[in-house]
C-alpha cells in the first residue's frame, strides 16, 4: 500500500474548517504539514500555520499545482469563483477534488470544472473541529 506521507493536499478555503482539517490531518499521524498548502485570500491569518510548516499562498491556482488531493473548504457563495479559479490546474490523471461545500452538489461543481476530474463530497461536522485541537 502507498504511503499518504508524500501525497501533497491542497486545502482553499483555509478558514475555521479548513484550518481544523488541516490540523486534524497532521494530528493523525498520516499526513505531515510539509505536504499541505494552505490558500487563503488574507494570509496574515495563517502566519501560526507558516510557522509550523504548513505551505501558505493566496493564489488558489498555485496551491493545487502540485497537489494530489485538493480539498475545497469555501461557503457555497464562492464556488464558482474559486472552482473558476482552479480549473485550468487540474490534473484528472493525478487529483482528486474533494469538497466540503455545503448545497453544492457534485453536478453543480462539473458544470465548472469539467466531468474530467474524480470528485468527492464530505460533510465534516463540528466534532472534527475537536479532533483538530
């Protein structure tokens, strides 16, 4: 079986559930910082993750460059925006998308980006965000 320990993950949207995903993946023991960008508009609110190694951007497209796994974390007002955002970078032979978008449907989500890539929806509820801690 393949270790996940170099697979790199994108997290855009690395608000309050992204940043307990991320946290919460490096806590398990299978994942480690090195391999997770962070994107966020206002990176400042980053900086304690920079500072553990965490990789931090504010370009979207930029973050899922070399990511196998991109998590999208955003309110469901900003999908099009950032899946437009993305959509030029995906890779379907190498990612997976996965999101996390609440009302946003995987149909809705191909409308943007195409039926070329795999795609995955998770509700993450707020016991994760305890995991995270």
């Amino acid at each position: 079986m393949e270790s996940n320990s170099h697979k790199n993950i994108a997290i855009v949207g690395a608000g309050n559930l992204g940043q307990a995903l991320a946290n919460g993946l490096v806590k398990s023991g299978v994942f480690s910082a090195e391999n997770i960008t962070l994107s966020r508009r206002t990176t400042s609110e980053l900086s304690s993750f920079e500072e553990n190694n965490f990789r931090v951007t504010n370009h979207n497209s930029k973050a899922v460059d070399d990511s196998d796994l991109i998590i999208i974390a955003v309110g469901p007002q900003d999908a099009t925006p950032v899946l437009n955002s993305i959509k030029k970078n995906l890779k379907p032979e190498k990612q997976i998308l996965i999101s996390t978008m609440t009302g946003v449907s995987i149909t809705s989500i191909q409308k943007v980006v195409g039926q070329h890539i795999p795609i995955v929806r998770i509700m993450p509820n707020t016991l994760s965000l305890f995991a995270s801690l």
